[in-house]
C-alpha cells in the first residue's frame, strides 16, 4: 500500500450512543481538582507560534 492508496480511503467511524450516558458526569474528580489547580499555578504552556 502506498500514499496514494492512503488518500483515496477515508476512515468509516461510527459513534456508540450508548457513551452519551457519561457527558455530564464527572469520571474522575480527584484527577480533575489536580489538573485544576495546576493550570491555576502554572497557566496554559506556550504554543510553538508564541515563540
């Protein structure tokens, strides 16, 4: 298979329905509050643009 066969496929994703079950539920509060506090700290890092 070359790059040429790569671009004329496309990927077939389908979504599961059954997921839209965890959109407002919060899996994992105690890795959340962490990354939270970080970003408070610490801020967003610089994008290669910024530079």
């Amino acid at each position: 298979m070359n790059i040429n066969d790569l671009k004329k496929k496309k990927p077939i994703v389908t979504i599961d329905k059954s997921l839209d079950f965890f959109n407002d539920k919060i899996l994992f509060p105690e890795k959340l509050d962490k990354a939270n506090e970080m970003l408070k700290r610490h801020g967003l890092p610089l994008s290669k643009k910024s530079l």
